[in-house]
C-alpha cells in the first residue's frame, strides 16, 4: 500500500465502485465472498426447496456483507469517476 490509510480497496478508474484488493484483509473478503458464493451453488443444486431458499438468502447476504465492507474500505470513498 502506498499510504497507510487502512484501505483494503483500491478505487476503480472509471465509473462506481470499488477496485481489486490492495491488502491481504481485502484479497480475505473476496476469497469469502467467492467460497460463499460457491457453497450457496451447492445449495441451490440439491433441487430441494428449503435448501434453494437457503442458497437465495446466503448470496443476498454475502453480496450485501461484501458491498458494505469494500465500500468501508475503498481508498477515496466510492464516486463516479468518468
């Protein structure tokens, strides 16, 4: 990191959002969100209600738990960059 800002985050070029990880904690989150994301694929796969309803829940709050973390921790906040 080029500051000590406690970023985990780098800001995206262009448009909204957040970047890649530039910190071992940012590069941790997404590795969660992607087992997370992979785990509620096997859930949704079982072809059983109760579990597709599981899987539906468990991406929607890992999506929401990633977005609000990455945008807690984005060097330069989150704004539109043209």
């Amino acid at each position: 990191m080029d500051e000590e800002d406690g970023a985990w985050f780098r800001q995206k070029k262009f448009g909204y959002g957040a970047g890649w990880p530039i910190a071992w904690q940012g590069w941790l989150v997404l590795a969660l969100y992607i087992g997370t994301a992979m785990i509620a694929a096997l859930l949704w796969e079982s072809q059983d209600d109760v579990y597709e309803m599981a899987a539906v829940i468990l991406f929607i709050g890992a999506t929401i738990a990633l977005i609000a973390v990455s945008r807690a921790k984005t060097r330069g906040g989150w704004r539109w960059r043209p």
